[in-house]
C-alpha cells in the first residue's frame, strides 16, 4: 500500500511540474498584458492619444489571450491524478495570475475614459505607477518560472515582489493625496483618477498574492 502510494504520489509531482510548466507560458501572456497598459499609459501622457487607444486594444487582446490559457489550464488540472491539495493550491495560483491581467484590462478601460489634460506632475506619477507595478509583475514571472528552473531561488524572488508591491503601496498613498489636493481637476476627474489608481494597485497586489501562493507550494514540494 505503501508503494503505490508513492507512485501516484510521483505521477502527481510529475503533472504538478507539468502544470508549473503551463502556468509559465499564462504568466508569460499576463506579463504582456501589464506591458501594454504601460505603454498605452507612456503614450497617452505623451500626447498620442490614437497611439495610446490602440495599445488600450492590445491590453484587451492580450487579456482575452490570457484566459484562453487559463481555460486551458484548468481543463488540464481537471483530468489528472493530483491529489486534491495540490490540485487546489494550482488552481488558485491560475487565478491569481489571471487576476492581474484582468485588472490591468480594468485599468485600461478606465484610462480610455480620460478626456482633459492631466496636470504634468500627476501624469508623471500615474506613469511611475504603471512603471513599477510593471516591474512587480515581472518580478513575479520570475518566481514562477523559478518553481521549475530554480526552486532555491523563488522565497528571494518572492521577496523582491513583495518589495516592489510596498513601494507600489507608497505610490498609491502619494497619488491620492496629489490628485485631491489638484483644484484643477474636475470633479469628475477626480473620481475618475481614483479608480484608475486603485486598479492599477491591485494588479501589484495580485502580483503580491500569487508570490503568496508559490510559497505554499514552494513548502509543500519540500
């Protein structure tokens, strides 16, 4: 009984390093995703506004990639034999992933509805945000990717994702108070303003939650 536990415990870590495999290339269209949105951001407080409407689009598009993968995904942990546990811990990682795209899609639909200048100084700060939750994101990616190529690496790289999630934190905090304090905003901007930097918050939250997930499964795999 013994044995044949531990063979189906083998096929279950084999399918399990499968599924971190496939979580790999999800991550890999996620990440494009959060790039889009900052160029889109880039471009928009550069004045090019068609240009930025268009990378607006491709946010969409890659999103829509995103979970067609993530679809994919699920079909595939659905049909194996992992155990339970491990199989949940997964799901949840996929949709945590999944998240950060879809509320990158979120923030660049909020960004379409802009329709007056941006004082400079609050621009340059919505950009830096994107910036830096872009770099949270990326950060992540490499903790996933870790789980398969580098296992001892992943708790310093989730670490640094953490980092970045709190200097996003910091930003967020930065943003509220310049925007509420600008006389020049329309009301309506305002509210505007607040929803487009609180989404793009929480896709570094997302970021900072997935990190959360490959630490249990980081343990789990000891």
């Amino acid at each position: 009984m013994v044995r044949n536990r531990n063979i189906l415990d083998w096929f279950g870590r084999k399918e399990e390093k499968e599924a971190l495999e496939k979580a790999r290339s999800h991550m890999d269209k996620v990440c494009e995703t959060v790039q889009a949105l900052d160029d889109a951001v880039n471009l928009l407080f550069d004045g090019k506004t068609d240009e930025a409407k268009t990378m607006i689009h491709t946010v969409r598009e890659k999103e829509h990639e995103a979970d067609n993968i993530r679809r994919a995904l699920f079909d595939f942990l659905s049909s194996g034999v992992m155990a339970p546990t491990d199989r949940e811990d997964l799901t949840h990682l996929i949709e945590m992933i999944d998240d950060i795209a879809d509320w990158a899609n979120d923030a660049g639909k909020l960004y379409s509805l802009i329709d007056e200048k941006i004082p400079g100084d609050i621009a340059q700060k919505l950009h830096t945000q994107t910036n830096v939750t872009l770099r949270c994101i990326l950060k992540t990616k490499e903790a996933v990717s870790a789980m398969v190529a580098d296992p001892k690496s992943v708790l310093a790289l989730c670490n640094e994702v953490e980092f970045l999630e709190e200097e996003c934190d910091d930003i967020e905090k930065d943003l509220f108070a310049t925007t509420i304090h600008n006389k020049n905003l329309s009301p309506s901007m305002l509210i505007l303003l607040h929803d487009i930097i609180a989404s793009v918050e929480t896709i570094s939250d997302k970021g900072e939650d997935t990190a959360d997930i490959l630490r249990v499964l980081l343990v789990k795999q000891q």
